[in-house]
C-alpha cells in the first residue's frame, strides 16, 4: 500500500479517430476529441476505455484496455492531460477498474446512452457504460467530480474543463513521446471493409437526427 500522504498521478487521454461513428458522435457535441481514456502512467502503455472490443465494428463494445498501437488510433489526434491525487485516492481508481476488468463480460457500451447525453435526461443502465461515462466514473472513486454532473451525462470535454486537470500534449498519438516507435498499419484487411457499412448507416441515422 502507498503511504496516502504521497501524490500520484492519473490520465486522461481524448481522441479523434476519424472513423464513421466518431464523425456521427462529433454531430451531436460540437467537439473535436470525443473519446476519453484513462491511464495510471505517463506512458499510457495501459490505457483503459469503453470502446469497440473488435475495431471493424462499432456496435460490438464493452471494457476494453485499449492497444494504441492498433490501426484505429494509428491516424488520432489527441490530447493527455494529467491530474495530481493521492495515493489513496489512486489505489480506490485502480481497484474500480480491476474489478470491471474482472467482471468485464457482465458489461456492456452503454450506446442508448449516448441519447441521454444528447436530450440531457439522466439515465441509470447499470452495468453499461460509454467511454466518458465510464473516465467520470473511475475518477470519482477518487473524489474527482466532473462539473457536477451525473456520470452518465459527463462528455469527454467536460472532464477537461474540470478545471482539475493539466495538458501535457496535443497532437497526433502517434508522436506522443512514449508511442515514437508505434507500427503503422496501411492496407485496409477484409474484415474492415466488411464493416464499413456499418458506420455508413450510423452516419446517415445522426443527419436524420440532426437535420
């Protein structure tokens, strides 16, 4: 156990795809960065999220310990911030997210909602979770509340203007200081053109929404 009096440091890692499905969130928030992760180290070598479990297909979602090095964050623009906590207050977050890890087959993306956030009516689903919700609600085993809002209606651009938290980088992911040797991926393979479609249908469901 860490002596509690010691300080530690937590981080928040939003980025920007540029897949079909980002571009239909990027609808509904105005926002640039609209995936948010959380990291217990600088090198964001663990970097936990709710997010695709298989990258071609946006509606298979659940925990997942994202692999930055992986074609879906190959072309992200990003930015870390980190936040200075106790080690207590550290240990509470790490322990949260090892047991969903634990459990992680009883959890699912919470993509109903995202709708919430959209009409603003909060909406308890249990073990369900979308990436921000899910950043909120680790970081309030440790004391950290978002804007005083509800977990489920936190979006990724609100955990930022917490006030609470500092950037230490913006840019392309794959520059980040700890990610310079990170392996890029051109060729699109079978499976992801499968899906393709998929995120097609996604965007034209949000014009309609919007529109």
């Amino acid at each position: 156990m860490h002596n509690g009096g010691n300080k530690l440091e937590v981080y928040i890692l939003l980025t920007d795809t540029g897949t079909l499905f980002t571009k239909m969130i990027k609808m509904f928030t105005r926002d640039q960065l609209n995936h948010a992760s959380i990291s217990f180290s600088q090198t964001l070598d663990k970097t936990y999220s709710f997010g695709r479990k298989k990258p071609a297909n946006p509606f298979i979602g659940g925990f997942v310990e994202e692999n930055l090095n992986c074609k879906l964050f190959n072309r992200a623009t990003c930015a870390v911030y980190k936040c200075q906590i106790s080690s207590d207050d550290y240990e509470k977050m790490i322990e949260f997210v090892q047991q969903i890890e634990e459990e992680q087959q009883q959890y699912k993306y919470n993509f109903l909602g995202l709708f919430s956030v959209l009409l603003k009516k909060e909406w308890n689903r249990g073990n369900a979770y979308f990436c921000s919700e899910f950043v909120a609600t680790t970081l309030k085993q440790g004391g950290i509340s978002i804007k005083s809002k509800p977990a489920n209606l936190v979006k990724p651009k609100d955990i930022i203007y917490s006030g609470q938290f500092q950037c230490i980088y913006e840019g392309q992911l794959r520059n980040y200081p700890s990610l310079n040797n990170i392996k890029t991926f051109v060729t699109k393979t079978k499976r992801e053109s499968k899906f393709f479609h998929i995120d097609t249908l996604c965007i034209k469901l949000a014009k309609s929404i919007v529109s």
